[in-house]
C-alpha cells in the first residue's frame, strides 16, 4: 500500500489534477475534504468527463470526479483486497479508516506478493476484460 498519497480537494481544477498527474507520474488522484476520501479522478476520467465533454482547464473536480467508490480498511486482507478489485473493474483500491484516507493499494502491489500473484493475475484478467463504461465501476 502506498501511504504517501498525492490528492486533491473540491477547491481545485481540471488543469491542477492534470499538472499533479504530469509532476507524480501518476493516473489516479483521490479526491478528499480535509482527511476525509470523497471520491477519485483518474486520467481516464479526465478524458472521458473532462476533454470529451469540452471542459476546461478551469473545470472544477466535482465535473470530472467518480464518487461513491469502494473502499478498505487497513485490515482488509490481500486475497479480499484482490476479490474486491476484481469484482469492482477497478486497478486502484483506496485504503480508509474511520472514512479518512490512508493509504492506496494498487493491482500492482499485489502481484509483487508470491501468495497472491494468482488472486492478482485474476483480479487484473477481469478488469482488462470489463467494457464498463467509467462512472459506473
């Protein structure tokens, strides 16, 4: 799980999550209010609910975020992480306690593991396979 999370808040703008992104090297940004994870942008989302949809740089979070996603706690254990990840179409997981965000855990940390290469190699086949359109994951 990475702890060191870059975010973003209601407060800021397309181009800002944009510029982030760019200076992390990065794809997904969680959004939060103080502590408090109230949703994510990813570049897709950037793409799809910002560029396509004729936004501006000045565009504000809430046009382009995805609210209402899944989440776990630090004691959420790295098979479930992998069954939720899997079922929800997702590559990125945020990791919260008490509604506060504390960290991510991304399909990648997963596969690092020997014991969960499989439930990650799983996890991941299910999530390329998914034409979901974004927002609704």
């Amino acid at each position: 799980m990475a702890k060191d999370c870059v975010t973003v808040t209601l407060q800021d703008n397309v181009f800002e999550i944009a510029t982030k992104m760019k200076q992390h090297d990065i794809g997904f940004v969680p959004v939060v209010e103080g502590k408090k994870l109230i949703g994510v942008v990813t570049d897709r989302d950037l793409v799809i609910r910002g560029y396509a949809e004729k936004r501006s740089g000045s565009a504000a979070v809430k046009d382009v975020m995805t609210d209402g996603i899944a989440t776990i706690d630090a004691n959420t254990t790295v098979e479930e992480a992998a069954k939720l990840m899997a079922k929800e179409q997702i590559r990125r997981l945020p990791v919260t306690e008490n509604g506060e965000l504390i960290g991510v855990v991304a399909i990648g940390d997963l596969a690092v593991r020997n014991n969960t290469q499989d439930e990650a190699g799983q996890a991941l086949s299910q999530i390329s396979e998914d034409k979901t359109p974004v927002g609704t994951r």
